[in-house]
C-alpha cells in the first residue's frame, strides 16, 4: 500500500492519549469511567470487552464524533474537542453496522466515498485500482454491495477506510459475522498496514483476534481493567488451564456437573473432551472429585481463558430454561431432522447441490462453510422457508415440502440478524411469539411468565426491543424460539458478535435443553463454539466436502507440522484441499 496509505514517519509516537476519560448517556452509570491509556503507530491495539463495556463509545470518542464527559483525548496530536475536523481528516473509521449503501455497487461505493473524503479525481484511478487489488474486489467492481458475502463487506468497508492516507485506521469489530478465511484474509491486511506505520484500533468479540494484537484494552462495564501486550494477561492463569479428557458418558451433563464445583473458574466442550480453567490450587480436590469421569491433563493458556478468569469466570452449569423443559419421550431411533438430496438453484446458480445427512434425537450438528458456500440456503430448506429445487427435507417426520405448517409448529428458529419486531416492547414480542406457535389461554400465560423469569425480563419489560443490548436481544430471541417447547431448534449464527460470557450463558442452555431430547442444527462462524457439536457438515461452493465429529475433521488434517490442530485449522485446511482438489479436476 502507497498510493492509498502515507508512511508514517514516528510509529512509536503515541497516536492516541487517553487521560481520565469519563463518558456518560443519561442517568446511567458511566459508558466509560477514567480511562487512561495510549496507542501507538504501527501497532494493533485492541479493544476487548462484553457487550456493553464500551468499545463502540471508546472508538466514537477517537473520531471526535462524541465527546467526553470529563478528561481529554489527543489523537495524532490534535485535542477532539478543540480540532476534530482536523482528526476526522486524519484517519479511517469502519463502523460496527455495515455502513456502506447496499444499493450502489461496489465502484460506486468507492466513488462516494472518495467525494466524501475529497480524494482529488487525478488521484483516485491509482489509489482504486492499489485498493480493489489490496482485497481482492476488482473482480467485483459492478457487483451491488448487498449482494457481496459478509467477508467481501467488510473489506470493501476497509477500502472504502483506506481511500484518504489515513495514519490511525479505527476498526469496530470488523470480523462480526465473517468466517474464519476471510478473517484471516482481513487480518492480514491489517497487519500489511501497519508495517507501513499506521496504527490500528481492532474492537473484537473474537478473543483469537485479541490474542493477535500487539496490546490489548480490557474493559468491563465502562472500567479499564488490562492494558498491555496480550501474553501478560494469559500469563495469569498459566499451571490453572485443563483437558478433561477419557470422559465417561455423554460430555454435556459432565460439564454442567463439573462447573458447578467449587473451584471451577470456566469450562467449555472441546471435541470429546473438555477444557477448563481452575482456581489456584484446585487441581487435585477436582481430580478427587470426578474420579473416574475422567482425566486432567494440562493444556496450553489461551487469551480467553484469562478473559473469563479475570470477569470473575462463567455462568455456571445450570439451566432454569432447561429445568423446566419437559424431556421428550425416546423416538426409538428415528431422525428427528432429515437431508437427502437437497438442491437449490436460482436460475443458472446451485447454492446448495446434493446436501445429504440425518440428524438423531438429542444431538448438535453444525453447518460450517465461508461466507456465501450455500449453509444458510441448506438451513432455510429445512426450516421450511425456501422450497428445494430437488430432493427432500423432513423435520420430526413431517415432510417440508407437503406439510411445511406442521413441521414449522415441531421447530424453533432463531434468525442470524435479529428478526424480532423492534417497536414491540419484550412483552409484546413474547405475546406475538406465543400466537404465532399456536399457544393460547393459560398455556400461552404460564410460557410467558416463565421466560420472563428464566431470562430476568421484568425490570427491561417495557424497552423497546430495538433499544436493548445486544446480550438481552440474544435472550429474547431464544426465549420467542423456544416458547412452544420444540422438538428441532435452527440456530443461524446466534452468538454472531457476543462476548464469551454470554455465548457460554446460551450454551449452558442449548446443551440443557439437548440432554432434554431437543435435537440441535446450528450454523456458527466460531470455531470454539463448533465443538460443541456432535457432528458437522462443511459447505463449500454448494456441495459438504466433509462430515464427521469436530475430533475426527481435526484428526483429517493433523500432521508433523501441526499436530494438534483447532478447529479453525481444520476448516481452513478442509476448504484449501477442496479448492486443490477442484483445479487439479
């Protein structure tokens, strides 16, 4: 990058200086509360936190958008509330929310935005065609940019950042709802940018993200809790981090078991197994206690093993919503949720070409793939809302072809964007919810009491859904798909931009409600949450290029130079081969 990027002269200059930052909205507590820190040029910080600790205010704060309530903020050595044309002038800002125009394509995105950014007309035929190549759009150029997959958004968004030489290129969770090759796609660009001496704010929800920074702010409910390089804070639970592995019996009610006891700081299922972090000192009162459940074995510290520990750790392994779920009944064997043959074109175009599996009772099974491979048109078939070119789809017996009402009353959906009605208070949306799936009278009264006391509704009862944080919308969306107590529940990357807390809070349910006969399709872009499942299916360009246990894919692509390979690895190597395999065809 030289045309569209200046070279900056001092990278270890701090580019942003934060002193006693106070930001307040209303009467609530402090969004953010006397934050001190700094940022510096050819590096990438990142801004880590749960929902609601106060990236997005944080990052707002550095445009000169907003200002603060008390402390300053000096960025490339500009004071925001004495210059922040001056800032805005000076730097890139690729919003959470898309903010490009869905309706105009790609070039005329780019021509927008270099008005807006008064890029000269001599000079926007170079710095587009360094740019369109820098990610891989110019074969592009004329597509709509609502009609490009997530990964190929957001890297128009970071052109559409990069048109006018910034020196401070300011990222909010830019990697929400990308797959795990266009992450990396993305992030190593970022990486190009910053050897050129730019420096860069990366807000993420993606913890392997974090761990990738060269410093990292951790914040929690407006306060600052860690700033440094991200080893140090992993360092704090080193000797403390566990496999329990050789488990016997079914993972599910171990964990929930296992996290209830004291001394359990955090646990989550890893393939056949499950990691867990442990209190200082707890190793051998836990080895004791499971006995032959099982056996510790210590595991390499993650970043976010030391994220949770430092929240105070998770949720626990109980679940009310799971509690009071009535177990369904043994089917005898029968697949609850069934593919064969599923094909769908649109016109000239097969996004899903031959999709064959059966899913049992009480099982998890994931739908992988890149942005665009076919998994959401796959998904939509078996939740009855597209209709298949070819081939059939069974959901709890009933075919969704001929009986798509009845086989719709058997499920739950949860949409991958927030599909409730957001001028409807929570209340109201459970009401609708609850006709909809056909409850009535006392029935439809007693379901409504009971999510609003599983998922503590009652003091946000009367908000707007639209005005909730982005944890109660998840809660909400859950507690309106499973009112009616379904058999099959859709899950369309439901944890897309939650914080770990909360992605382990709607497992601990969803692995509940499995142990109660529920049986599970999901389609997810964290790769630590696929291991949650049973078994999975890799889309890629329409058609499943493996099908297996999240071991067995791992195991697929295990060798001398990887030997233990994630999940991530696994789905990158998987799709790599295909795509090998393909051109040599």
């Amino acid at each position: 990058m030289s045309a569209g990027v200046a070279k900056v002269k001092d990278a270890s200059a701090d580019f942003v200086r934060l002193t006693d930052v106070t930001k307040r909205f209303g009467d609530a507590p402090p969004a953010l509360d006397r934050i001190e820190g700094a940022i510096k040029g050819g590096e990438i910080t990142g801004l880590v936190g749960p929902d609601g600790a106060g990236k997005t205010t944080l990052i707002r704060l550095m445009t000169g958008l907003m200002l603060p309530e008390s402390g300053t903020i000096e960025v490339l050595g500009f004071d925001t509330r004495q210059n922040p044309a001056a800032i805005q002038a000076s730097i890139g800002y690729m919003p959470q929310r898309f903010g490009l125009y869905e309706d105009l394509s790609v070039q005329e995105n780019l021509d927008l935005y270099a008005d807006l950014r008064g890029l000269p007309k001599a000079e926007r035929p170079a710095v587009y065609n360094e740019l369109l190549t820098f990610t891989d759009l110019k074969r592009f150029t004329g597509r709509l940019a609502g009609k490009l997959s997530g990964g190929m958004k957001q890297k128009l968004g970071l052109a559409c950042a990069l048109l006018k030489k910034p020196r401070l290129l300011l990222l909010d969770e830019p990697g929400v709802g990308v797959d795990p090759i266009s992450r990396r796609e993305l992030w190593k660009m970022v990486e190009d940018l910053t050897k050129e001496g730019i420096g860069v704010v990366w807000s993420t929800a993606y913890l392997d993200e974090a761990e990738a920074c060269d410093n990292v702010f951790l914040l929690n409910q407006g306060k600052l809790l860690f700033t440094g390089p991200p080893s140090e804070l992993t360092s704090r639970v080193d000797g403390r981090v566990f496999k329990l592995t050789g488990i016997k019996g079914r993972r599910r009610p171990t964990l929930a078991r296992i996290l209830d006891r004291k001394g359990v700081v955090d646990g989550v299922i890893q393939g056949e197994a499950i990691r867990l972090v442990l209190a200082e000192g707890a190793q051998s009162t836990l080895e004791k206690e499971i006995g032959g459940e099982g056996r510790l074995v210590p595991a390499t510290p993650r970043f976010e093993d030391a994220f949770v520990d430092m929240l105070g750790g998770g949720p626990g392994g109980k679940s009310k919503l799971a509690d009071a779920t009535t177990t369904l009944p043994s089917d005898g064997g029968k697949p609850v949720i069934v593919a064969h043959g599923l094909t769908k074109r649109f016109g000239d175009f097969t996004a899903a070409d031959d999709i064959t599996f059966e899913i049992p009772r009480g099982q998890i099974f994931g739908l992988l793939g890149p942005n665009g491979a076919g998994k959401s048109t796959t998904f939509k078939m078996l939740c009855g809302l597209l209709k298949p070119t070819e081939g059939e789809g069974r959901v709890a017996g009933f075919d969704l072809r001929r009986d798509t009402a009845e086989a719709r009353n058997h499920l739950g959906y949860m949409a991958q964007k927030f599909s409730l009605y957001g001028d409807l208070n929570i209340a109201q949306n459970l009401a609708f919810f609850a006709g909809v799936y056909g409850l009535s009278g006392r029935r439809k009264q007693e379901r409504i009491a009971l999510m609003t006391e599983i998922f503590d509704f009652a003091p946000h009862a009367d908000m707007s859904t639209k005005d909730l944080p982005l944890g109660l919308k998840q809660r909400l969306a859950l507690a309106c798909a499973v009112m009616h107590e379904p058999e099959a529940l859709f899950l369309d990357e439901p944890t897309s931009g939650v914080d770990p807390i909360m992605r382990r809070e709607f497992w601990t349910h969803i692995n509940g409600l499995v142990e109660k006969g529920v049986t599970v399709l999901v389609t997810t872009h964290f790769m630590e949450e696929a291991e949650y499942c049973d078994r999975i299916s890799l889309i890629y360009r329409g058609r499943s290029i493996a099908l297996g246990s999240p071991d067995e894919l791992k195991a697929r692509v295990a060798g001398k130079d990887n030997p233990d390979p994630t999940m991530e690895d696994a789905f990158i190597a998987l799709v790599q081969e295909s795509e090998t395999e393909a051109a040599a065809a």
